[in-house]
C-alpha cells in the first residue's frame, strides 16, 4: 500500500463528501447520510479541525477521518475530555488494505499529542478491536443512560486513565443528523439506488445490543 496521510484542506471538502458517500451507500440503511454528517461537522464548535486527515494515492482522496470533542464523568460529575472518531471511511476499491488503520494510527498519535487520553467511538467490534479499542465495559464506561452497548468502545491513549471510577460517556450534538436536510444534500450528487443488504441487518442488531 502506497499512500500518504496529510491533513484536510477546505479544496478536499466535496472530494470527501463523495468518498464518503461511496463509503457507507447501502451498507447500514438504504443510501446513506454521512457525507452530510461530514458537511455539517466542520462548522460545529466540538469539531477538531487539527485531527482531520486524508489519505491519497496518486493524487487522488481514498480516505479520511474526521474527530470531535466527547467526555466522560464519573459519579461525582468529575468529567474528563475525550475524542470521536467518525465518519472514517475508506473508497470501496481501497477497502481492507490498511487505509483506515493507517488513518487511525496516525491520528491516535497527534490525539495524544494534544493531550487527549482515550477514542472513544460506537463501532463494530470485528472493525475496531484489531486496531487496540476494547469494550468501553472493560473500563467501567457506560452511555450517558447507564447501559453498556456493544458497539461502544474505547482506546485507551493513556493507560489507566479510567482506572478506579465508573463512568458515562457524552458526545456533542455534532452527530445529530437532521434526514430531511441530508435528503436535500444529497440531491448535489449523481442519483444512486439505494437498496438493501445484508449489512444494514447486521447494523440494526448490534446497534440495539447491550452487554449484561
């Protein structure tokens, strides 16, 4: 694999939008919204512009990252800052070569840099786990209800940085997605099918799963 990993600049911002439109059509709903969500993010206050990054292969945007600010706190509303990764996403020619792993590690490192402890994101665990993220259960990190989700996992930056409390985990309202003006955004690009998969089960299932 031969790519390079540089930082987002504002003439990468539609050749993003469309990877990522690419990226997650049909896999968890019939089309997709996140190339919204990646439009919608850069002008949030918790979006952290320093931890936006793309990886390009000859000249062309095969994948990027995109962070925003989270939190946890414990029982005695202590609360400690934490990033979020998402939408990462990768072209579908370039899927399963290391892109995103790469763009993880590379990030991961300048998180910490900054002085952010722990990545805290919702995830498939067979995705994510090769990568070093581990159940947010395993660190006492439940969602901000109390439950425990199967998707909800945690690298830890710093090690032991949870250790000895409970927490909840809190993201901005930087993921919250209006549908009807995801709809009208995505009328800027060519028409797509949107169809079902088998992966948009899979996405149901373990997004409604919590462990005991």
């Amino acid at each position: 694999m031969n790519i390079s990993i540089r930082h987002e600049t504002e003439q990468d911002y539609r050749a993003v939008e469309e990877l990522t439109r690419e990226a997650f059509w049909n896999l968890y709903v019939p089309g997709c919204d996140e190339h919204y969500l990646v439009h919608q993010m850069r002008d949030h206050p918790a979006f952290l512009s320093e931890l936006a990054f793309v990886a390009v292969a000859d000249g062309t945007i095969v994948g990027n990252i995109m962070y925003a600010r989270s939190w946890v706190v414990d029982a005695s509303n202590h609360r400690l800052e934490t990033v979020t990764f998402g939408p990462i996403s990768v072209l579908p020619a370039w899927q399963r070569q290391g892109v995103g792993g790469a763009l993880i590690r590379h990030t991961s490192k300048i998180a910490l840099d900054n002085g952010y402890k722990a990545i805290i994101i919702h995830g498939h665990p067979h995705n994510y786990c090769k990568h070093g993220f581990k159940s947010a259960k395993d660190y006492n990190i439940s969602d901000a209800e109390g439950r425990f989700p199967y998707s909800l996992l945690v690298l830890e930056l710093e090690k032991g940085f949870f250790a000895g409390h409970s927490w909840r985990y809190h993201t901005s309202d930087a993921y919250n997605i209006d549908a009807q003006a995801a709809a009208e955004f995505d009328k800027q690009f060519a028409p797509k099918q949107k169809e079902y998969r088998y992966t948009q089960e899979e996405f149901h299932i373990a997004s409604r799963a919590y462990l005991g």
